[in-house]
C-alpha cells in the first residue's frame, strides 16, 4: 500500500483503473512521483499514457475511474479540488496552437495566459523574460508576431507559457514531436535545463523513446497496464547480463546465421539492430564473449567488428514489449487449448 503522501511526493496513483462503457483503458496503475523528478510515460499509442495524464488533470470525471490518486496532495475525485489542482499543474500540449496565439507577440501571450491565474501584469513579464532567457528564446522575438518564430522557439515559448505561473508539476505531451531531428536533444536539454533551475516536477508523454536521457524514472505502458517504473539505468541492468551487449557485425547476415548464433548456450537474448548487426546478451558475460567469439569464428561467419557496450533503454522497451506480447501470445494459446479441452 501506498502510506500518506508526504510533503515531497508529488503525485501518487494506486491502483488506477479507467473504464468507458464495457471497455477499460487503464489496468491496476500505481505509482509514485517526487517533487522534482522528471518522468518519461513511453507507449505506442494506446497504451494508456495520455489517458492517465487525463485523470491527474482533472480531465476524466471519478465516474469513470477508481483507485487512489492524489495530485500535490489533492485528488481529483473531488470536484472541490479540481482549481487548486490545476492552479498548481501546467500543461504544454503537443501542438502549439492549443496554447498560444500565433497573431500575438510572446509577451502579449503572456499576457492573456497570466490574466486567467490573476497574476500582477509587471510581476507576470518579469517572470516570463526569466524564463525566455533560460530556454535562449531572442530577445528581437518578444515584441513580434510568433507566426514569425522558428519551430524550436515556438516549442520553447509553449513550455515557458506552461511554466508561468510556476506550477509545482509540470506535464508535457510530445514536446519532440514536430522540432526537426538535430532539435530534438536540444528541447530535451532545455527540459533538464529547467527542471534543475525551477525544480519543477515534470511529466513528459511521449514516443520518443530518447527522451529516456533526461528522465528520473522511465514507466513503460502497454494496452493500458504499466510494465516497468523505475529509473533508465536500473531498468537497463536488470536485463540479462546486467545489461551488458556484444555488438556483433557479420557479413551476409541472414534469419539462419541468427538461429545458428542463438545456439550457443550462455545467450539470452539476441536482437538484429542492423543489416548485418546484432546485439547479443549472455550469462556470465565477461567469461562467455571470448567463447563466443570463438564459436562465431568456428561456425565460419565473416565478423567484420566486434564491440561490447551497455544496452540503451530503446533496447530494453524492445525487450520488454516483446517479453509482455510472448507472454500474452503463451496465455491466449493456454486458452485455446483448455476450450478445446473443455469441448470434446
């Protein structure tokens, strides 16, 4: 059980189950969230992610929820709680335009979005220029129309017109998605850049499975149930070989060299990263990688390199996924052939 919400804990959600109708979008959630700490929802879609940002911004009514959640020390099964939760919580939605006026300059924004807390106007611009600062927003930009901003600096201004009326939890919906590749590390940096300047607790929702790099804690969603939470490095070394990898080059790779390799006892896992790349993981690897090298070399393959590295967290949400999907495919098979059983 989750015990009383001290005074850093952020968020807390225990068992968290959502239902529209006969159908149910989240499964038996729980977790826990400290003040700030930045934390990375990764999911394709439908797995639950945005749904569970939904019920901790007061967006899902209780009827279609249950469980015990509390947002800074409030639930929102409470309606009498729902405007101090969101005066303490910001939201930067994934597409601009939900939250800023692109006819309007920066500051006239800021204006408007500062007008509906009731924050002092001067108080207000000082605030926002601090911020502008910090996430390198140009200083030529804040008098003019942001139509005329960049991509980037539009995404920057989204998060600095989110963080305003410095919110205690900060919730970020795909603050990657439409910022050109080279950008994508840069927002991210700005997130962290933020987060330990303000100590803003941040919720960040997203594909990108990169993001990883900044977070504290990392939770994994699939069809609605959280797989893993924990942090990206724990995570990564509770793989096989504590997540240690033989990255593995070899000419003409094909499906049957993979199945030869699989043969060799100490492997665990064996995923193809490339055209003629693999990434192997093995009990006991310090001992086993000269052995496998040697079975590589006696069953005839062309390595062409060989490294050794730590797994990514993109390796381990593939592993993950498809531990939970052979787990799934294992279970509906048992099904079958008790049905089968069942009817004869």
């Amino acid at each position: 059980m989750i015990s009383e919400s001290p005074i850093d804990i952020m968020v807390e959600v225990e068992n968290l189950n959502v239902q529209f109708g006969k159908k149910q979008i989240v499964r038996d959630v729980s977790f826990n969230v400290n003040k700030g700490e930045i934390i990375g929802m990764f999911g394709i879609s439908g797995a639950g992610k945005t749904t569970i940002i939904r019920v901790l911004t007061c967006q899902i009514g209780q009827k279609n929820w249950s469980g015990k959640v509390n947002v800074t020390g409030l639930s929102p099964n409470k309606k009498r709680n729902h405007r101090e939760i969101l005066s303490n919580i910001g939201y930067v939605p994934q597409l601009e335009q939900l939250n800023l006026y692109f006819e309007l300059s920066p500051l006239a924004n800021v204006d408007i979005f500062t007008s509906t807390y009731g924050m002092d106007k001067k108080e207000a611009n000082k605030v926002a220029k601090n911020l502008f600062m910090i996430l390198d927003i140009p200083e030529d930009t804040w008098h003019k129309r942001v139509k005329h901003m960049s991509g980037g600096e539009k995404k920057r201004l989204s998060m600095a017109i989110g963080l305003i009326h410095n919110p205690n939890v900060l919730f970020l919906d795909e603050p990657t998605t439409g910022v050109d590749a080279s950008k994508r590390y840069e927002i991210l940096s700005y997130l962290k850049k933020l987060n330990q300047k303000l100590q803003t607790t941040m919720f960040i929702i997203t594909h990108d499975l990169e993001a990883a790099l900044i977070c504290d804690k990392a939770a994994i969603l699939r069809e609605g149930k959280m797989l893993s939470f924990d942090s990206p490095k724990k995570l990564i070394s509770s793989l096989p070989s504590n997540g240690m990898i033989a990255r593995v080059t070899i000419e003409n790779l094909n499906q049957q060299t993979i199945d030869i390799i699989q043969q060799f006892p100490p492997i665990q896992e064996i995923l193809r990263v490339g055209n003629e790349v693999i990434e192997v993981m093995m009990h006991d690897f310090e001992v086993n990688l000269p052995k496998l090298i040697k079975y590589l070399v006696n069953k005839g393959f062309n390595v062409t390199a060989m490294s050794r590295d730590v797994a990514t967290f993109r390796r381990f949400f593939q592993i993950r996924i498809k531990e939970e999907e052979q787990k799934e495919k294992e279970q509906n098979s048992s099904i079958v052939e008790n049905k089968e059983v069942h009817d004869e």
